[in-house]
C-alpha cells in the first residue's frame, strides 16, 4: 500500500502542486495498529506502552479500535505477535494538496452549480443552513468574520486547531461562506463548521492523523449532529472492497466505520490527471469523489475567458483525477474547482484551484439537501440522490454540462455529472 497523502488544494501555491505529485513515504518507525473485535484499544495500548516500547501518539475508539504508536523493530514484532491484534499498518504522510472583496461576491462555482437559487439562502445575512459539517484539513480560521466556526479539534498535538496554512479555511467557506454582505458566500451559508485539524501549516500530515480526525468525527457525530464531513487530502493506496480487511488498510476502516454511524464525505478526486483509482480516500467506494470542472464567468455554455489558468471553460480540468471502473463511477461527481475564490487565513480571501476547491461545492450540496429533508437518512441515500439528481436534470437540460461529462464523454474518462446545489 502506497504511502503518501496529499490535500489536492490550490495549485497557485507551489507547495501543493509539489506534494500532489510527489512519491509516497513510510512515516520511519511509526505504525497503525488495528485491534480484533472485542479487543479494549486503549488497555492494548497502555499494554504495548509498558511490555513492548510503544510509543503512543493516538488510540482510536469509534471509526476504529486500536492506536498509533511507534515501534522498535524488536517492539513491532512483538506486537504483531499480540492474538489481540488484527494487522499493523505502516504509518503514512499526508499533506494539502484576491483581495478581500469589500462587498460580498458570489463565487463563480457557486454560481455556476446555482447556489444562489438554494430555498435554504435567507439572502438578508439572518439565516443560516441548520446543520453541522465537518472539515477534516488544515484547520479552519476561528475568527473569520465570513465563517461560523463552532468548534473541533486538532489531531496534530497543535494548541488549536486554528489553520496557519489557509487550505482548510478555503474549503471551510466554499461549503458555508456566510450569507452576510461581505465577502463571499458558500453553498449552504452559515452552516455550523467542526474544524478537524489533520494537517499542520506545512499542509502535511500522516494516515494516523486523519483517523485521528475520522475517529473524532465518528465519536461526535450523534451528540454534534455532524452530518457532512470534507476530505480535500490524497495519498496512495486502492480499494479492496472489504473495508480494509482484505489489504489491511485502517484508512478505509476508519472510512466505512464513520459512514456506518451516518457520517457523509465527500473527498477530492485528485490532481495527478490519472485513474482515482490509486488515490485514497478517493478509491473508497464509500464516499462521494469530486472530479474537478473548469469555468471562469459561473455560467455554461463554455463562454468564459480564462483567468488564473488556462484551462478551457466549461471542460474538465485539466489536473484532475478522473474514474475508469464501473464500480469508481458510481460513487463519482463533478464540482467546480478552478479560480476558485473564498476564504483564507487571517480573515482573508484567496483564489485558488484544485479537486480540493471542487470537493467542498459538494460537501455543501450535500449539506443542502440533508437539511433540506430531500436526502433521506443514510449516507448512501445521500450519494444516491445527489448523483441522481445530477445526472437527471444534466441529462434535461445538457447546456447545465461540461465537456467530459457523461453526455460528451472522454473515452477511457469518467468524471461525473456536475452537483447542482440549486434543486435543494
């Protein structure tokens, strides 16, 4: 299994379109350890701890029964050894692949999925979509004015879970971008943001910390009412089809786990122009992938003069990861996700592009129908009827579309319908 992750984000920052690219790495000596059933993770921890040498850094409870640690080669055989123990995993790296408007602006993306025609948008800066998500990356900034950051926690042993990178905060306010005058506004304005900081400022991090993440949001999913959770972050790895089981990946354990307790992700596809199929969580069958679409002036019909890139409007993008097998193309969406403006650190705005930046516009539709009532009560449901609706009202109204949907195909391609944020 492949070792790297990376948040698929901006690729106006070179930094990310350097990990996005970059070979994956075992984290040296650090290590998953996943219980078998029964098993009491934290007392197989503190065991571990005292007869073996680990380490401890995370002891999973909900998404997953077991912890981090790291290990001796004599510590890890040891462990390995344990009847308790299911499998051991090597750890991973991870990391995050204009002016402040003085009005607030409609972004393009959300234009072009017709956000701004959501029944849920008070339009007077009072309302506020009535759910909570959650935003698994660099922390979100706490005291955004555009944001409604309620709470959420670091997995990066940081003081606070307040983003020094700007990644998390961009995605934070494509999703909920307030409603109020200023700035921008998101897909579902004001809803409650949960800020799970699984990378540092760097925009790196390793599989044990976003379990860490999964693991947090899994545990306070019923008691916060967190519903939607945003994934813009990518590594190497496939999907078994067996939750992990098969190639002992607790990534995707944690994953099928969280969506069992009724949690809905939505991930980013990708920015490597390659098969989704090598990326986690992109790969996991259990969760909504976002391929991401160019457009420049938020309308279709392919008209719009590039701005920050020079992609084509109204295509595909041309970094983005795509779907080839039937099973990838049934769990596969499309968002904009080019010149992308919203949030950023520090109260300030930013524009940036990558299938990190077109992975919240889902998030936020997701969002959208759950409090709408529109979207039944699973997360299943959830993916059903967003790829539903989308594929229904492209295939009513095929100017709604992109070059390289499944109306004007590239062969060998598959990069979904385009959400449309509108009909809820």
């Amino acid at each position: 299994m492949s070792m790297k992750l990376t948040a698929l984000a901006a690729l106006s920052v070179a930094a990310f379109v350097a990990a996005s690219g970059a070979p994956a790495g075992v984290v040296s000596g650090q290590y998953i350890v996943v219980a078998k059933p029964g098993a009491d993770a934290a007392a197989l921890a503190r065991n571990h701890a005292n007869a073996n040498g680990a380490v401890v850094s995370h002891v999973y409870t909900h998404a997953l029964r077991g912890y981090a640690a790291t290990l001796s080669a004599a510590g890890l055989a040891a462990v390995r050894a344990d009847p308790r123990v299911a499998y051991v995993a090597p750890d991973q790296n991870v990391a995050a692949d204009a002016p402040a408007p003085g009005a607030q602006v409609l972004p393009t993306g959300i234009d072009r999925i017709d956000g701004e025609l959501s029944s849920t948008r008070a339009g007077d800066g009072t309302g506020a979509v009535n759910i909570n998500v959650a935003v698994l990356d660099t922390g979100i900034d706490v005291r955004h004015p555009d944001l409604n950051v309620v709470g959420g926690v670091s997995c990066i042993n940081s003081a606070s879970f307040d983003d020094g990178n700007g990644h998390g905060t961009h995605v934070a306010g494509t999703i909920a971008g307030k409603d109020d005058g200023i700035g921008v506004v998101g897909v579902a304005p004001g809803a409650r943001l949960w800020a799970v900081q699984v990378l540092n400022s760097a925009g790196s991090g390793t599989f044990s910390s976003v379990i860490c993440g999964i693991d947090w949001v899994t545990a306070h999913a019923t008691a916060l009412g967190i519903e939607v959770a945003n994934m813009s972050l990518s590594g190497g790895g496939s999907d078994d089809g067996n939750c992990g089981a098969t190639n002992g990946d607790p990534f995707h354990a944690a994953i099928c786990n969280s969506v069992a307790a009724g949690v809905t992700y939505a991930v980013a596809a990708g920015n490597g122009a390659t098969n989704e199929a090598t990326r986690v969580p992109a790969a996991y069958d259990e969760v909504l992938t976002v391929t991401a679409v160019a457009d420049f002036d938020g309308k279709p019909g392919g008209l719009g003069s590039p701005t920050c890139r020079s992609d084509e409007d109204d295509s595909n993008a041309n970094f983005s990861n795509w779907a080839v097998s039937r099973e990838d193309q049934e769990h596969t969406i499309a968002g904009p996700g080019v010149c992308i403006l919203s949030t950023w650190k520090n109260g300030g705005y930013n524009t940036i592009s990558g299938t990190s930046m077109a992975t919240p516009h889902v998030a936020g539709t997701a969002a959208l129908c759950i409090a709408a009532g529109s979207c039944g009560n699973s997360p299943a449901q959830v993916m059903r009827r967003l790829r539903n609706d989308a594929s229904s009202y492209t295939n009513r109204n095929p100017g709604y579309g992109f070059q390289g949907d499944p109306l004007r195909p590239i062969e060998g391609k598959f990069f979904g319908y385009l959400t449309r944020a509108g009909l809820y």
